[in-house]
C-alpha cells in the first residue's frame, strides 16, 4: 500500500491499527479551495485528487489519500503556516465550536475507488491572551490545519468533542480500516 501524503502523523495512526505503508509518496495538487466551495465536498475533492494522482504513478497497488479541513461554520480554515494566520485561526475557534472533516479516498489495485468523508465537532474554551500567546510561542501549530494540533498542547483548549478523535488528529482510523477491507486489502 502507498500513503498519499507526507504527514508523519497519519504514519502513526495507521501503524496504530498494524498498517505500515510500503511507500510514501504525496501528491503535488493545488488545495486552494474553489470560490464558495464548501468544506465537505473540498475535502472530499482533495483526497480523491490526491489518491488519482499517485495511483497513476502506482499501478497494481492500493492507494490511500486523505485530507483534513478545519471549518468554522461554512469558511474553511487555513493550515497555518505563518503566526498571524495562526493567531487568527485560534481567535476564531476560541470558545466555538468547529468541524474537523476529514475526507479519505483509496483506489484499490484494480482500479476500484472508494471513499468517505468523516465530520467531528470540536468544542474549544475560551482562550485567554497568555493561552494564545504560549501555544503560538511553542510552534506546534505551524502547517496544522485551523492552526492546531489536538494531540499536543492543544488539547488543554478543547472542552467537548463528538466524532472520531483520530479523524481530528489527521486520519478517521475506524473508517479507512473499513474503506481498505472493503477492498480487500490485508
């Protein structure tokens, strides 16, 4: 099997539940959402482009691709990759609550192509300034979609959740086991 992305946590969950890719490869597509383009569908554009692009350069395998979209209502949250854009992401999420959707598609050897789409609500406290400024100041956010990581520092910050923790973290565990038996994979 080839994981269709770079990000060393989706390694990780995936090892969880004893799959160890045979590759790493990660597509090279443009995540730009479309104008008006809603959170569902583009995590769901996102992770089948991904997953067609590396199974044209990997024939005869299984492919899996996901992405992770942070949206506050219907506007869809960067991955932060400067303070600012991470600032802003935290000053929204402060005290709200969010979605993390998580769209995975996997294109068996035979061509067939399977996926999901996955929703978990997120409650976050309100942030005090000192808050703000130690998560900022620790970096731990930098490339995070919404500009945070539920599995460090972040997780002092969220009051409630409902829905697949792992999917937060970067993969829904539970239904990407079932998308590749389903498929026939291991």
């Amino acid at each position: 099997m080839i994981l269709a992305s770079a990000s060393p946590r989706r390694l990780d969950l995936l090892a969880q539940i004893g799959i160890v890719p045979r590759l790493v490869d990660p597509a090279g597509i443009d995540e730009t959402p479309f104008p008006r383009e809603l959170p569902i569908p583009h995590a769901a554009r996102l992770a089948e482009a991904k997953a067609r692009e590396v199974a044209a350069r990997h024939r005869d395998t299984f492919v899996l691709a996901a992405d992770t979209v942070v949206a506050c209502g219907r506007r869809i949250l960067p991955k932060a990759e400067e303070e600012r854009q991470a600032r802003a992401c935290l000053k929204m999420l402060s005290g709200r609550r969010h979605r993390v959707i998580g769209g995975v598609c996997v294109i068996a050897p035979d061509g067939r192509m399977v996926h999901r789409v996955v929703s978990t609500i997120v409650t976050f406290k309100r942030l005090g300034q000192a808050e703000l400024d130690g998560y900022v100041a620790s970096g731990e956010w930098h490339g995070k979609a919404g500009g945070y990581a539920i599995q460090g520092r972040a997780a002092a910050f969220v009051r409630h959740l409902a829905g697949s923790y792992s999917n937060v973290v970067g993969l829904p565990l539970h239904e990407t086991y079932g998308l590749l038996r389903g498929l026939g994979y291991g």
